[in-house]
C-alpha cells in the first residue's frame, strides 16, 4: 500500500490519546523528578539542552517558557546551547548539562571522568534524580517529535 508523505510540521498523532497509560508512566516519572528537590532551574536547563540535542522543537518551546516563568534569564536561556563557552553557568550546572549530554547522545558510552565530577556536586539521592530527569526530557522529546507534536502550542498559564 503505497502512503503519501505528510508536511514535516503535520502532527502524526495524539499518542497520549491513544495510549492514556503510556502518558501516565511518563507523567509518573515527571512526578518522581519533580518532587526529587533538584532545583527547578537547574531541571529546566537540563531539559532545554537534550531537547535542543534531539530537535524537539514542541519540548524547547515549554520548557524556555517554563523557565522564563520561574526566572531564568534571557541570557543564560540563550546561552544553553553553548554552555560550554558561555561564562553564565556554576560548576555545578556545568556537571548537570555534561551529563545531561552523556546521557542524551550515549554514543561513548558515560566516562567515569564525567560521573566523578558529577559526585563533587550531587548526592547519591541527586544523581538519580538528575538521571531520572534526563530520561524522562529524552522520552518526551521522542514522543514529541515521532509525532510530530506542533510547538509553539504550550501554555504554562494552563498546564498548572
């Protein structure tokens, strides 16, 4: 059966509707990193930088929106992308984005180098967290651009 090929920006579909349990399991995840205590900015920062990493423009619209909301600056929200360079970032938000890296590509697999610096500045309790965190951006952003979800949608005003 021969298909046509739909527009790029054409969303695939509603896959939280038609899988209601697939969506609470992420949700439940996005519960667990939420009520783990890492700070928020510092959640968000590590959800712009994987969703910028896998090209999921639906997830970069939310969460540059969520965190101009709780105060992130322009600035640093800018500068993600080139954490590396960019003098706006703490050491310890500089671990959280290195693994936030290691963990989205997985190409070389995770050094032991990068988990040593993590363990300078999060708990055992925070590394899970800050994993679960990365794991749960990663999901959402393959849903998201598997389906083609349409960015520039989200409300935050209305996903409280």
């Amino acid at each position: 059966m021969e298909q046509t090929a739909r527009p790029q920006n054409e969303p695939r579909l509603d896959w939280g509707a038609v899988a209601p349990q697939a969506r609470a399991a992420m949700l439940a995840l996005e519960r667990y990193v939420h009520d783990a205590g890492l700070p928020p900015k510092l959640v968000e920062l590590v959800k712009i930088r994987a969703s910028q990493l896998n090209g999921c423009a639906y997830c970069l619209d939310m969460h540059t929106k969520d965190a101009r909301l709780i105060g992130e600056s322009e600035q640093r929200l800018y500068a993600v992308a080139v954490w590396r360079e960019a003098p706006f970032f703490s050491e310890t938000e500089r671990a959280a984005l290195a693994w936030t890296e290691a963990l989205t590509r997985m190409d070389n697999g995770v050094p032991d180098a990068l988990y040593e610096e993590l363990t300078r500045h999060f708990t055992s309790a925070e590394i899970v967290a800050l994993t679960a965190a990365v794991v749960a951006i990663n999901g959402w952003n393959r849903w998201a651009v598997s389906m083609r979800t349409p960015p520039g949608s989200y409300r935050p005003d209305l996903a409280r």
